[in-house]
C-alpha cells in the first residue's frame, strides 16, 4: 500500500486535476510494482495562505509530496533511483511543468506493521494478491503460520 499525501497551496489543483494526478499516480504504482489498485491512497491536504513554510518563509508555490509504502520494498540502490525517475517523470506535468517548488520522499513501513479491512496482506506476487489485485478488493483467506 503506497500512501500518498501531498500538500499544496490551496486551489493549485481543480477537482478534475487531482482525479487525473490521482489516476496517474495508481497506474504508475500498478505498472512500477504491479500491486492492486485498491492498495493506492492519494490525500490531497490544501494548505490555506501562511500555513506552509519553507525555511521560515510563507510559501504559496511549494508542494510536498509524501509517500508511505508498505506492500513493495525498494531493496537496493538501483530500484530506489528507478522509482525516484519513474516518480518524477509523472508527477512533472502536474507540478514541475506548472512552475511549482517540489519535493517529495518515500517512507518504508514494514509489512507486518499492515492489515487491510483485519486481514494480513498476501504475500507479494502470489495467486491471492493476484486474486485481490483481480477483484480490486481484499478477500479473507487462511494464513499460513510463519
């Protein structure tokens, strides 16, 4: 489950904005991971005038992206760097093209720190995920005893 909150001035992005940057934002996550769609969370948080600050400055031209994951691990260097480029690459019509100040980081929660509706994740990759993933929804199975 990636879960991303971004933070932006208010009205920097229109109701049909976020629903695009949104969708993009899942499909990237299904293609780069290939993870169920349901495990995409997209929060946008507007921020009002003089309640973001940058360096103890005001700022209604920065947006912060946070990302939170769980169901996939970036376990070495090169897929952390390829994630970063794929991220970039989609959010960039949405926010570099558009003349914002960005920055954006991702988290890693481990996975036995998760449960979706009370029930333990699949193993990634297995027929259940692929099962969940099928359904777009979780779907309660037996647990195999670690």
């Amino acid at each position: 489950m990636p879960l991303w909150e971004i933070f932006s001035p208010e009205n920097a992005f229109t109701d049909e904005e976020k629903k695009q940057l949104a969708e993009a934002i899942t499909q990237s996550c299904v293609d780069f991971v290939d993870i169920p769609r349901f495990y995409v969370v997209v929060r946008f948080h507007e921020m009002p005038a003089n309640t973001m600050y940058v360096g103890g400055e005001a700022t209604t031209n920065f947006i912060r992206v946070v990302v939170d994951t769980i169901a996939r691990q970036m376990e070495t260097a090169e897929i952390r760097a390829a994630c970063m480029a794929s991220t970039e690459q989609m959010l960039a019509p949405f926010v570099k093209e558009r003349g914002f100040d960005w920055e954006i980081h991702f988290d890693e929660t481990p996975m036995d720190l998760w449960r979706v509706q009370g029930i333990i994740p699949p193993p990634a990759y297995s027929d259940m995920e692929k099962l969940w993933a099928k359904e777009n929804r979780p779907i309660p199975y037996e647990v195999s005893a670690p």
